[in-house]
C-alpha cells in the first residue's frame, strides 16, 4: 500500500458535500442564482481535485495508492480508510465530471427548490465517490446506503406523475439488498478477528459453507444496484418518474457501484463461491443482454428504451467479471465507464427534447433533424455508441467481454455478441423514428436547436466518447496490473 502525503481521496468525498450542504444552507427559492452559481462552482472546484488523483497514480503498482487511515469507532475497530486501486481510479473523476454535467443540464429547468436540488447531487456525488474510495467494510456500507438518500429525494419530489411510487420502489428494493450485505459485513468482522478491514478480508479463510451464503448475501445487494434480471424492474419506473439529472446520476453512475461491489468484495473475499456460482450469474447476465435486449425494442417511451438498454448492457459488466480472466475484467470495467458517458448522454438528449415538447413518446416525434441538425448529430453519435459503433467507446468494452466470452466458451461468446445486433436495432430504430424522415407534425416544426449550455455538456460527453473509443490505453493502462493481481488472487482457493 502506497500512503497518501496529502488527503486527495477525502478531499474529493467531502468537498462536494460539504458544498452542498452550503448550498442548503444558503440557497432558496428566493435567490436560485445563489444557489445555482455556488453549485457549479463546488461542482468545478470538486472534479479539479479529481486530476491529481489520476496524474499521481502509479500504472505499474497493483497495491492500494493514496491509502488514507485515521481510527473512526475505536472501541469496534472501525477505521475511515480510504485508498484506490486501478479498479475504482476512474470512477472517481467520471462521478465528479458527471455532477458538473447535471448542474450544467438543471440551470434553467429546475425552477422551484433549486437550492434542494443542486446540494442533493453535490451530496450524492461524494457518497458515490467514498463507495469507490473506502477500505473498511462498514465505511463502505455508510457510503453505499448514504447514496440511497439523496437519489430517494430527487425522484419524490421533482420526478414526474408517479415519482412516489417509482421512489419507494427504488428505496426497497435497494435497501433490503443491502440488508443481506450488511449480515454479510458483520459475520466477516468476526470471522476476522474484529476487523472491518476490506484488505484482510481478501486475505481470510473461508469455508465453502460460509463462501456461499456471504457471495450470495453481497450478490443480492450488488444485483439489485447493477441492476441485474430479474431484479432490474426498480430501474425503468425510476428513470422514467426522475428528472432528467437523476436519470444522468442513476445510469452513469448510480449501477456501477453493483459491478464495482463484485470485483472489490464477491470475486476475492469468496472465490471458490464465485467459481461454483459464475455459472448463475453467467445465465442471468446472458438473459439481461439478450431477453432485455429485445424488451427495450418494443418500448414507446424514450427514457424507458433507454432505460432498458442499460440493463442490457450492465449484463455486459456482470458477464466479464465472471469470465475470470483479464481481458473479460478489463471489458467490465471498460463497459461500466464508456456506459457512464454514453447513457448519461442518452438521458440528456432525451431531456433536451423533452424540455420543448414535454412528451416522451417516440411516436410523437419525427424529422427532428430538419428543425435541430445539431441537437441531430448529437443523438445519433450517442444512438451508435449506445450500439456499440467502432470508435466509440461504447465498442471497447462490449468487445473485449465479447472476446473473452469466446475464450471461455463458444457458445456464451455467441449469444453474447447478439447483443451486437440487438443494440443496434433498439438503436438505430429510435434514430429512424425520431430523428429522420420527413417533420412529423407542427410541434416538432416549431423546435429550437441546441442553446450554448446544451451544446456545451453534449460536447464534452462527445469528446469523452470518441476519445475513448479511439485512444482507450489511459483507462487500459490503469486496470492491467490491478486486475491481474484481482484474477491470481481469485484463482487460489480459500478453503482451509
């Protein structure tokens, strides 16, 4: 372990929230400019002390870096430990840029409880960012259910018609997964020698008795986040009800904590669990890329096609971590970061369309692309990437899992690569149905192009994307030594 001169990983948890909890403080419906400029202020302030996390990490070393240890609950052994991997590097500063986007993209739209609004995606975001940074088990468990709050507040009070209903149903469905992890956390503790060490963890000897119930017991909270079929059903009744940010946060973001939560905790804390059980969690990443494939094709409402995608290519994800070898980890991780770039963007198209007509439904739209060729270009560059286009980096990972699917076994690679087909029809028939063709009717007649702010966040995602798919070797880079030192250790058993 590498220790931290200079505490960057706290820094990037707690500056956000700290400023978001400024802005509740001084925000109000009176003076949303307040609360707006120091939001976007915070935002900025906490993606730039994201860079030196990244410009100071070491590719060649497979340990923690920036290790920060301080004692927390002394009297349990609790520790606020902190330290990142390749693993979970980039998720740091694609949470912190992803929050800067969605402040950007609710400057105009969200008029009432701006203040409510903003501090709550400033607080989420430095949740989400102490889940990938923390090394001690409860730590971890304070982060991964403190996210639940914020995103619980911004579907029930700025969502739409049913956001009550889609935001319980969110809430239970991820907190009783994670009740299960929590049984799981404390039996580790004492399994451990009182120590909520994630490290140790990694270390101890477990039985296949106590393998399996712990892999199945942290499976069931990081399915349901991922999310993975048949627990996905939370997801497109809470993008369809969240405001356009929300849907941004939840899919770029919010669904890696359950494919990061596997690779940290399932794979080394129970390997022989993992090996037996990968063929269960190999079939139901096969059913969510295929059989949710063909669900979003049927979908008449955009965010819910969208929504649909997700799950399918999260299956992606969960499909490579199980593959156990480098290149399908590598994929995962590739896919989870690509996908935080390509759905939010998706979403944020939609919300742009959505602003000006106030409807959803593909069927009311067509000819788009006569009255916003701009807004046109964006939609089918993220419509392809979604795809899984060469050169974009939605490709990358899909490909690498699709290859190491090969490599595992034939069959698995061939219904794998289906979904190659799949998203590039869901895909391209939402381009043809909305985009192109001739002006379906007066209200499209009657839109306005992308404006500066728009273009703005639009263009940066379309930077992230194509730069990755063409020069992926940063994030690359980043996982090799990490995940090969994640895969020796997942081969050894642990069985005393």
């Amino acid at each position: 372990m590498m220790q931290s001169n200079f505490p960057l990983l706290s820094l990037a948890i707690w500056l956000p929230i700290l400023f978001g909890l400024l802005v509740l403080a001084v925000g109000s419906d009176r003076n949303p400019g307040t609360a707006r400029a120091l939001s976007l202020f915070g935002s900025i302030a906490s993606f730039l002390v994201t860079l030196p996390i990244v410009a100071n990490f070491d590719n060649a070393f497979h340990g923690m870096q920036m290790v920060e240890r301080a004692p927390w609950i002394s009297s349990f052994n609790i520790f606020y430990a902190l330290g990142i991997d390749g693993i979970s590097l980039w998720f740091v500063p694609l949470t912190a840029l992803i929050t800067v986007i969605v402040v950007i993209a609710g400057w105009q739209v969200i008029e009432k409880k701006v203040s409510q609004y903003m501090g709550s995606f400033l607080i989420l975001s430095g949740a989400m960012i102490g889940v990938f940074c923390a090394l001690d088990g409860l730590l971890f468990y304070v982060f991964f259910e403190a996210t639940l709050i914020p995103m619980f507040i911004i579907i029930g009070v700025w969502g739409g018609s049913n956001r009550m209903y889609a935001a319980i149903k969110f809430f239970l469905y991820t907190f009783l997964g994670s009740l299960l992890m929590l049984v799981a956390i404390i039996y580790l503790y004492f399994a451990a020698g009182h120590s909520f060490d994630i490290l140790a963890w990694h270390k101890l000897p477990l039985p296949m008795t106590a393998q399996i119930p712990i892999f199945l017991a942290f499976m069931m909270a990081f399915a349901v986040k991922v999310p993975m079929w048949p627990v996905h059903t939370w997801l497109p009744d809470a993008h369809v009800e969240a405001p356009t940010g929300g849907s941004v946060v939840l899919a770029a973001i919010m669904l890696k904590l359950g494919g990061y939560g596997f690779l940290r905790f399932s794979l080394p804390i129970a390997p022989d669990a993992s090996h037996y059980l990968a063929p269960l969690v190999i079939s139901l990443s096969l059913i969510a890329v295929i059989y949710i494939g063909l669900v979003a094709m049927v979908q008449a409402d955009m965010k819910k096609l969208v929504a649909y995608s997700s799950i399918a290519h999260m299956g992606f994800v969960t499909l490579g971590c199980f593959l156990f070898n480098d290149m399908g980890v590598q994929g995962a991780i590739m896919q989870m970061i690509s996908h935080g770039f390509v759905s939010g963007a998706m979403f944020l198209c939609i919300g742009v369309l959505y602003d000006r007509m106030h409807t959803r439904q593909i069927a009311e739209y067509g000819g788009v692309i006569n009255t916003m060729p701009r807004f046109a270009a964006f939609f089918v560059l993220f419509s392809l990437a979604n795809a899984g286009l060469p050169a974009t980096s939605g490709f990358i990972g899909e490909f690498m899992v699709i290859l190491a699917s090969v490599q595992f076994n034939f069959w698995i690679g061939l219904l794998a690569g289906t979904a190659l087909i799949l998203g590039a029809a869901y895909s391209l028939w939402l381009v043809k149905r909305v985009v192109f063709g001739a002006i379906a009717n007066k209200h499209v007649a009657q839109l306005q192009d992308l404006n500066g702010r728009e273009f703005l966040i639009l263009g940066v995602l379309a930077i992230a994307v194509i730069a990755m798919g063409v020069y992926p070797a940063p994030v690359g880079d980043a996982l090799q030594s990490s995940v090969s030192d994640l895969l020796k250790h997942v081969a050894v058993s642990k069985v005393p």
